[in-house]
C-alpha cells in the first residue's frame, strides 16, 4: 500500500480507503466476524481510513464499525458525516447530537474527520442533486462552518469536510472559503470532469476540475463513488453483502443502468494487471495527483485484496488515455 497526505491535515492516509457505505453492504450488512475478517484483511494490505455515516443502513454501519475496531483495536483513522436535510432550524444543537450519537455507535471520543453530507447549492432546497441545503446555511454565521469549528475547539473532531456534491458553482466557492480541510468529490472512468477538463461532448454533471481547486487550497481530497455506486463493476460486482436495491448516482444526467451499459464500453482499458474494471476505476482515480485517498465499497473479502492489488498497477498509457477522451466525447455512448 502506499500512503498520502490528506491535504493540510498532515494525516498519511491509505491510496485506498475502506467504505463503509450501504452499496458495498458489508459494514452494513455483515455478520460480525465476516466484518472482523474485513476490516483484518484491510489492515493487512495496508488500508488505514474507515469513512461511515449515520445514514449508513440506519447506524448499523457506525455501530458495526465500532464493535469492529473496538474488538481489534488497529490504529486507524475514522471518518463520519451529518446530515442536516429538514433540520436547519437549530443547526448547532442538531449537529452536536448527531456527533454524540455518532459517537457513541463508533465508541470513539473523537473522529479523525467529520464531514457534512448534505448536497450545497446557493439557495438550497430543490436542486440539481435533489434536496440540497444553502451555502449560506453551510458559511453564514452560526452555520455549519462555524460549529463544526467549535467541535474541533473541543476535541470531539479533529478536522473537518464537505461532500462535494450539488452546484458546481456553489461547491467551487465553499472550496475557496477554506474553511475545511476536506472534500469528498465525485470522480471515476464515467465522471472525471472533477479532475481534468473535458471534451465538448461530454454530457454529464461537469465539476469543473475541482480537484485541482481544492488540492490548490490545501485540501485532502477523497474520492466517492469510484464505482459509480456499482454500476463500473457490474452485476458481477454486486454480490455478497451488496445492496439488494439500486442506489442513486448521487448526480445528475446520470442512472444506475444507463451508467452499467456505458461501463461495458471501458474494456479496452483491460489487459496486464488491470484485468477488471474495478482494478482499472482504482487505478484511473490514483493517476490524478490531487487525490488523497479512494473510498471503496466493499461487498466480500476478495474486493479488498483486488483494490489493493490496483494501487500497483501501471497508470495508463497516452494511448489509453486517449482512447478514453474519445469515449468521453462520445454522444452516443
């Protein structure tokens, strides 16, 4: 495994950090030694970042983590989230609860990073990515900015981040408020517009390269959703513990089956050791130097020896590269 720095944060974090998110499932949905084992094997090939979220199959996931760790007792670092949809009218006390119920499920006085998981646009309410809240919510005074600040003043966190989701306009300027040290940002083979400039023809939620925006300001940038919340991986992917529904792509101009039969167009990325569009998606996502860590789900034990497998893997070559700028520019795929 090799190892980061998570931006201005000073952590060394893993190239490949384990989700414990509901599409994987395992954190979720596991038996308790299936998730020992996991969380072992992790350990084992050197993944040091846990990232969970109350919203994760209801706290099972941060509670299931917590006995895990609890249990083995690693040095690792843990990161969780907030979501304040609907609960903007006492964002403080609404905030302070969760971390403490947090807390208490990961039996833990303090998280390494605790990160707002709400979409941000201007306004808030209806946006681009569904439910969003407003920046001025997120950096307004007495807004999520300024007690995620009193928390870390406190102890109860050690720093703090944003999921990079929602106006693209919006998310670019939270970046450059600084008053985070984290961002969670959308990025794989479907979506790379978050970390390089792309072609007139691309069709989708373009985030403007912002990646190289935070990185810029110092920020540890984590990669989300480098499966495309499976879809890259396809059915073969999806099994053991796996989501039995499908779940959002999280942005717009993007669904679960559009983005499954595009991910069949990536097999000319295959060959050498990067035999399976996951290894291949890791792989793409640890070529952009900006980038921290990537968040994996995981749904068995042999999806974490294949993602830290990746992280040795030859970057793409210039041909590769190209070929892929072609199937970005593609209207028809």
């Amino acid at each position: 495994m090799i190892y980061r720095t998570l931006g201005k944060t000073g952590l060394m974090v893993s190239e490949v950090g384990f989700g414990c998110g509901n599409v994987g499932g395992l954190m979720v949905r596991g038996s308790f030694e299936a998730q020992v084992r996991a969380v072992e094997k992790a350990i084992h090939s050197g993944i040091n970042y846990f990232d969970t979220a109350p919203s994760y199959g209801d706290g099972l996931s941060e509670s299931n983590l917590g006995k895990v760790l609890t249990e083995i007792k690693p040095k690792v670092f843990v990161a969780t989230k907030i979501h304040l949809r609907g609960a903007l009218n006492d964002i403080s006390g609404n905030v302070r609860r969760s971390l403490e119920s947090s807390l208490k499920r990961l039996d833990r006085d303090y998280v390494d990073v605790f990160q707002l998981h709400d979409g941000i646009t201007e306004r808030g309410g209806g946006g681009l990515s569904g439910e969003t809240i407003g920046i001025y919510d997120v950096l307004g005074k007495g807004g999520v900015a300024d007690v995620f600040d009193d928390l870390r003043s406190e102890g109860l966190v050690r720093f703090t981040g944003f999921t990079g989701n929602g106006d693209t306009e919006t998310l670019h300027s939270v970046v450059k408020s600084r008053r985070f040290e984290v961002i969670q940002t959308f990025y794989n083979l479907l979506n790379p517009s978050a970390g390089m400039e792309m072609p007139d023809g691309f069709r989708g939620h373009n985030f403007r390269q912002i990646i190289d925006r935070a990185a810029g300001h110092g920020m540890g940038v984590v990669v989300i959703r480098v499966m495309a919340a499976g879809a890259i991986g396809g059915p073969i992917a999806r099994q053991g513990y796996a989501s039995p529904t499908i779940g959002s792509s999280m942005v717009t101009d993007s669904g679960y089956f559009s983005d499954e039969e595009r991910a069949l167009k990536l097999d000319f990325l295959l060959g050498g050791d990067l035999s399976t569009r996951p290894k291949a998606a890791v792989r793409f996502a640890l070529m952009h130097t900006g980038v921290s860590t990537t968040l994996v789900g995981f749904s068995g034990e042999d999806q974490i020896q294949e993602a830290a497998v990746a992280v040795d893997a030859n970057p793409f070559s210039t041909e590769l590269m190209v070929q892929l700028h072609e199937f970005w520019n593609d209207t028809s795929v």
